[in-house]
C-alpha cells in the first residue's frame, strides 16, 4: 500500500495541496511531506524507529486553517516512534487535526511521547483520530504531559472508530495555572479481544482554572476496558467535572475509577460514571421503528460515540 492510499483513508488530499494549509505526513520513520507557514515552525529529526517532531507558535501568530498531522505505517509489521515537543507563544492560536493511520496493521506498534506547553493567552486544540486494520494487531500508546500558562485553553479529543483497536493505553498528564482552561476527551469503539486503558489526569493548581474529563467508551465481544480518571483542583475558584459512560454487549468487562481529589476549600469538582448494558427502553422504542435487535443497538452505541 502506497502513500496515496493512508491519504485517501485519512481524507487530507485536498488539504495537503492547498499551500496555505501547514502539514507533516510520517510515513513510518520517514518524513514524506512537510509544509509551515509564517510564524510556525516545524522541524524533524529521525530517531530509531520514529520522528522527532518539534512545534513553535511564534508568540501572537494565529493560523486560521487546522494544521495536519498524519502519522501512518503502511507494513504490516513496525515499530514507530513518535517524539513530539510542543510550544505555544504568549496569545498564539492554533488548531491541529492528526490522522493516525494504520491499515495493514498485523503487529504494529505505535508508541507517541509528548510535551506541550501553552503560553499565557494562548489557545490549543488537538484532534486525533486513528484509523486501523480490520485485524486488531496494533499497540497505540501515546502519553503527554501538558502545562497551561495563566489564561491559556487547551482542548484534545481523541477518536478511535474505524477498525479494530488492538491494545491502547493512553496516559495524558495537565496542569493548569491561573485562569487557564482543559479539556480532554476519548471516544473508542472496542470489539473482539480489543484492550482499552485510559489515564486522564487534570491538575487544576491556579486560582479560577477550569477542567473537563470525558470518556465515552463501547465494549463488545470479549473487549475489555479500564478507564482512570482523575482531577486534582489546589486553588481557591477552580472547577472541574469528571465524566465517564462505558456501554457493554456480549462478554465486555468495564471498569471505571473516577478521583476528584479537592484541597482548596473554595475549590469545587464533579463525577459521574455510569457502565451498564444499552438501554432497554430505547432499545425497545428504536425495535418498534422497524430496525433488529443489533441495529438498534449499533445507533444506540453510535450516538453514544457521537
């Protein structure tokens, strides 16, 4: 499979071409496409098995179209490595769109380590999605330690909902300063024998940070889950939520621990985590509609996923 094929699956053809788009493609341990723009920079460096990856936001700069990212392996056996160092200036802008892109994956192992600062005023998004084989034989285990400056925002959603998982085991780390804002959220969609552990952990240490934990996680067939979760708010005004909802059919085993951990009087932090079956009442409803027992499940699970 070529590297127009990983285009074609992770649909950025268009956006690759446009040179007011800026993007990386990875292809394994090769850099196979690269473009900045004025006031972003990014620079790459090969390492054993992988990329290093460095990103600056000159301090201001906004960039108004989601840079893409595109990290894909065509074999169907490799390791990749993914080192990736992140800094966003003082009020800079920017909004990354990533492909994770694995679609002959029969023992494939990707492993992202990523540290990322966000300066003060600053505003940072990340949406990545994964793409994998039908097969299940992939290993996704990205980590990230995140620092917000005073007044930045950060949002990351991860999404995997195209073929099978394989094994991840996600571990993201925030700390949030004075007036700074996180968001984190997972979507995954397991099947088979598929693996699911998730660690989202939020440090709300500045007076009036705010934080989100949000899982939302389908288990089917012999999948299994464990979903960990868990904000810490250290300081007067700050304010977080927790949120988990894990649906299992057939032999799905879920587990969910949500901590709010509150060491400021003037602090307040929220939980709610519920796992059970897919609901019967709606079920029976979507079944009234005309649609089987299976359909009425799978729309259930995509709006939960949704």
């Amino acid at each position: 499979m070529d590297i127009e094929k990983i285009y074609e699956a992770a649909e950025i053809e268009g956006a690759i071409s446009d040179p007011d788009v800026a993007h990386l493609i990875i292809n394994k341990d090769e850099v196979v496409g690269l473009q900045g723009l004025p006031g972003l920079s990014v620079e790459t460096e090969q390492i054993e098995n992988g990329i290093d990856i460095s990103i600056n936001l000159e301090e201001g700069a906004v960039i108004e179209d989601p840079v893409h990212l595109c990290f894909g392996v065509t074999d169907e056996e490799a390791v990749q490595n993914i080192e990736m160092d992140i800094n966003i200036e003082k009020n800079a802008e920017i909004g990354i769109l990533a492909h994770c892109v694995f679609p002959q994956a029969r023992d494939v192992e990707h492993i992202m380590n990523a540290d990322i600062r966000i300066g003060p005023g600053a505003e940072y998004t990340y949406l990545e999605k994964h793409i994998h084989s039908e097969e299940g034989g992939i290993k996704v285990i990205p980590k990230a330690d995140i620092l917000l400056e005073k007044g930045a925002r950060f949002r990351t959603d991860f999404e995997l909902l195209e073929g099978r998982v394989g094994m991840i085991d996600i571990d993201y780390e925030t700390t949030a300063k004075e007036d700074s804002v996180l968001e984190m959220m997972a979507k995954i969609d397991g099947q088979g024998d598929d693996e699911i552990n998730i660690s989202e952990k939020g440090n709300l240490v500045g007076k009036n940070s705010r934080g989100v934990l949000t899982t939302r996680v389908a288990l089917r067939d012999e999948a299994s889950a464990e979903v960990y979760n868990k904000l810490i708010a250290d300081a007067p005004d700050a304010r977080g939520h927790v949120d988990c909802k894990e649906i299992v059919q057939g032999n799905g085993k879920a587990k969910a621990i949500p901590i709010v951990d509150v060491r400021n009087s003037e602090a307040h932090v929220t939980h709610e985590a519920a796992i059970g079956s897919v609901d019967t009442k709606q079920l029976q409803t979507l079944m009234a509609r005309g649609l089987s027992e299976d359909e009425s499940a799978d729309l259930i699970i995509d709006g939960l996923l949704s």
